[in-house]
C-alpha cells in the first residue's frame, strides 16, 4: 500500500506533537531528580549539623561528669 502525500502530511504534525510531549516529560523527569537530589542533600547536611551539636553536647555532659568525679 503506497501512502499519498495527504496521509504523510497528517502523520507529521502527530509525530512532531509526540517528540515534543516526549522531550518535555524528559524534561520535567530531569528537573525532578535535580530538585530531589539538592533536597536530599540538604537535609543530610541539617542531619550531619544537629549529630555534631549531639556529639558536642554528649561530649560536654561526659567532660562535666569526669570533673565532677575528680572534684
């Protein structure tokens, strides 16, 4: 079966509409991971800030219990 010309014109603006429905939900996709890994790393940093604070404040109260022994 030999396609006419008015069938390859209407299949054109669908295959162009699709490729560009494609690459935008790439898009999107990509923005997502972007947006995702920032946040991740975001909250591991708060996450590393509030366990030294901890450590400090873990190794202050053991720093005041040996003084208090001693004295």
């Amino acid at each position: 079966m030999v396609q006419t010309d008015r069938e390859t014109d209407s299949f054109f603006p669908l295959w162009l509409f699709g490729l560009l429905l494609f690459l935008s939900v790439c898009l999107l996709l990509l923005q997502l991971i972007v947006y995702l890994s920032w946040k991740i790393r975001q909250v591991e940093e708060d996450v590393l800030v509030e366990n030294r604070s901890a450590i400090y404040r873990q190794m202050n109260r053991s720093a005041d219990r040996s003084k208090r022994s001693v004295g």
